[in-house]
C-alpha cells in the first residue's frame, strides 16, 4: 500500500496517518458537538495535521500467547 492524500481519507473510521511532523498515528475525523467543528482526532486529543493516510492494516489471526 502506498501513501494516499488526506483529502482523499475515509470520514467514517480510523485510519493510520502521516503527521505534518513526520509521525505516524491513527487518527479519526470528529465532530465536536458543542460548536459543531470537524477535524482530526487522535488518543492524545492534540492536534495531529495528517497529511498523508492508509487504511488501518487487520488484525491478527490468532491471538497473540
């Protein structure tokens, strides 16, 4: 899989982004409901600026021991 721009991301589940400040992070587009605002959300709530996404890759088979 290859890089995808993030206007081109899916808004309807998380995915795995490239940040402005070359990380990666999983990511997910959000509205706040209080001003009615939408943006980017990761598990820090900070502001992650992806640039670029992937799909999330599957999760394993089996379980890990």
């Amino acid at each position: 899989m290859e890089w995808k721009p993030i206007e081109t991301a899916p808004k309807t589940a998380p995915i795995l982004a490239y940040t402005i400040d070359g990380g990666i992070d999983v990511v997910w587009w959000q509205r706040d409901f209080l001003d009615g605002s939408e943006y980017w959300q990761n598990e820090a709530y900070d502001d992650p600026q992806p640039t670029h996404w992937m799909p999330l890759p599957a999760p394993p088979r089996e379980a890990m021991p």
